[in-house]
C-alpha cells in the first residue's frame, strides 16, 4: 500500500489571486485544497478603501461558487489615519506594507520608512490588533535586499512591541535570526524557498518560472529556512506568495517577478518533510502555527495526499506552474 498523509484545514497565509478573468481561473485551484488564504491587495489600483475590501472580497467567493473557503482580506498599506481603521478593522485580517516599486504592482507603497510619518498608523494597527504583513526588501544589491531590509524589522518590532508583524516569504538565514530576537515577530516561508537557491533560478539555464522577488539565495539561507520550517517552529507559517502571471509575461524580455504553486505546494511541502521524515510537523506549519498567530478557526476541511507519481500539468488556463510537466513524488487523493 502506498504511504498517505493527512492535513486538517491547510491554511496559505500569503496568495495572489489577481482579478478577472485570471481570479476565476487562479482562486478556485487554492480552494480545493485550502480551508482559506490571506489575499495580497496588489491589483491595480490596490485594495486600499472599505468598498475596495468588500468588493474584491465578492468577487473571490464568486469565483468559488462550490467550494468551502475563507478568503482573508488584506489592505493595501498607506499612512491611514486612525477613524479610517476603525471603519476596515473587522474587514480586513492584516494590512500588507510594500516599499514603493520594490515588486509587482507597489509603486503606491511606502517610500521611506520615517516612524513619525507611520506612527498614527501603526500605533492604531496595534490598538485595533491588525497584523502587518511586510515585504521587507530594500532596493539595495538584490542578494543583500532582505538583510538589509533587517533593521527596519527591528525598528518597527521595537517601537510597536505590541504590533505583529509578519515577515512576509523570508528568504535568508539573517530574517530566520530575527524570529527569535523580538517577540513580535512572525514569518511566513513559501515551499519554492524550501526548495531553490540562486543556482536554480540562474545557475544554468534561466529559469523565468523560478524568478521571483525576493529571489532565492544562498545553500546556507536554504538550510535556514528549512531548519525552521520543518521543525514547525511556532513562528513561522506557510505561505505560498503563489503569484500566476500570464504565460507571455513570464517567458518574456523582462519577465514578471512570481512562482505559481497554488495547485502543486502541499503535494510539495509533503515531499520535502517527508524526505526529512518531518511529515509530522507538517500540520503546524500549513494550518495550526497560523491558526494561533492570527488567531483564526477555519472552517473544517480534510485533505488527504498519497506518495505517488504526478505529473505536473504544462499550464493551468495560460499559467505555467513550477515544475511544469514534470513528476513530483506526491499527489492529492482525496478532499473532504
Ligand atoms: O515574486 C513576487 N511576485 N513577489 C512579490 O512580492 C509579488 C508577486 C506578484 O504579485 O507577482
Ligand atoms: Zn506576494
């Protein structure tokens, strides 16, 4: 018989899912297998009014007419003054800070991070007890951005002890450091982090459907991450940053920053534990860690993968997955 594991209400913390035609094609491949998500707000224009949440947040259920699944909404950040927050704070589950062009879609984001411009914000996101979810890069050399990126964390998690923040797809050991340093301090790791470094991406052949911001670093940054992913340490959850771009955009002069892995990361991140004979750690670290950060009860959900050959299809409605026609180890058998 073949080997079989089951999650409970896997939950992925970070996911894109776009609008339109692509939210219709993209959301309901995450709902199958996910009890619910936090959507990024990085459409154009973001996700930055009360009708902008409400909105986008109908039209990802329409999009999933027959599936169980909690879409949490996120903020695009701005400097909101505090009446505006109250007015969101039980619609949103986090607000999410981009610094200005750092990435796909942020050019409206932060441009310095001068704490007195923010107080008002950040102290009323911590009064509301509204998570900050953070894409913590510079725009220093692109393999040193989230180290860099390491003293605003600790100048934010200081002057806000009682903020989360959540450091959005860490990528570097430096970041797997700071989990220990400040209380307040949460991570998200995606499963194409636990697998790639640099060399994948660009040590051979250029691999566009690899190509993603932060890119994947060093051997030593891997072992990091996969250290404190698969020791399911209670800080950390599972976050795809799946980011699906059109076919043309990706295998273009300039191709478009993101890895699609919604339909294929929990076949994934089972391999990947399995192989360190983890596989019991896996709950915490794709639902039961996020369930107590964020303090969310997903709706139940039961999915249970086998150890088995599955090629990965060549392209989901014009979106090429990672390992695209390729063979992965493990498949889904059965959702309940
Ligand atoms: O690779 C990425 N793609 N990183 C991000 O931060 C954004 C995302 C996207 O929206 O495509
Ligand atoms: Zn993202």
């Amino acid at each position: 018989m073949s080997k079989t594991h089951t999650l409970l209400m896997p939950l992925d913390m970070h996911l894109h899912l776009r609008d339109g035609v692509m939210l219709e094609n993209i959301a309901p491949l995450t709902a199958y297998s996910f009890s619910g998500a936090i959507v990024m707000p990085n459409l154009v224009p973001p996700v930055e009014t009360l009708k902008d949440i409400q909105a986008y947040k109908a039209r990802i259920i329409a999009a999933v007419p027959n599936d169980y699944f909690e879409p949490y909404m996120t903020l695009f950040y701005k400097n909101y003054d505090k009446k505006f927050l109250e007015s969101i704070s039980q619609e949103v589950t986090a607000i999410k800070l981009y610094p200005a062009g750092i990435t796909t879609n942020s050019e409206g984001g932060v441009s310095s991070f001068n704490i007195e411009e923010m107080r008002e914000t950040l102290q009323a996101m911590s009064d509301l007890e509204i998570p900050l979810c953070v894409h913590g890069e510079t725009d220093g050399f692109v393999m040193d951005r989230e180290a860099e990126f390491m003293s605003i964390y600790e100048l934010l998690a200081s002057t806000f002890p009682n903020l989360k923040i959540i450091m959005e797809h860490i990528t570097t050991k430096e970041a797997v450091t700071m989990l220990d340093k400040y209380e307040n301090l949460y991570a998200t790791i995606t499963v194409h982090h636990l697998i790639l470094t640099l060399d994948d991406v660009v040590g051979g052949m250029m691999m566009p459907h690899l190509f993603c911001k932060p890119i994947a670093k060093r051997p030593e940054d891997l072992d990091a991450l996969l250290n404190v992913a698969l020791a399911a340490h209670p800080k950390v959850m599972f976050g795809s940053d799946s980011a699906p771009h059109p076919q043309h955009k990706k295998e273009a002069c300039g191709c478009a920053a993101g890895v699609f892995t919604a339909p294929i990361s929990l076949q994934l991140l089972c391999e990947i534990f399995e192989q360190y004979d983890k596989l019991d750690n896996l709950q915490a670290f794709v639902s039961d860690n996020a369930q107590s950060i964020y303090g969310i009860c997903p709706e139940f959900k039961e999915i249970t993968l086998e150890k088995r050959p599955f090629v990965v299809p060549k392209d989901y409605s014009g979106v090429v997955p990672m390992y695209a026609g390729e063979e992965i180890a493990w498949a889904i058998e059965s959702v309940d």
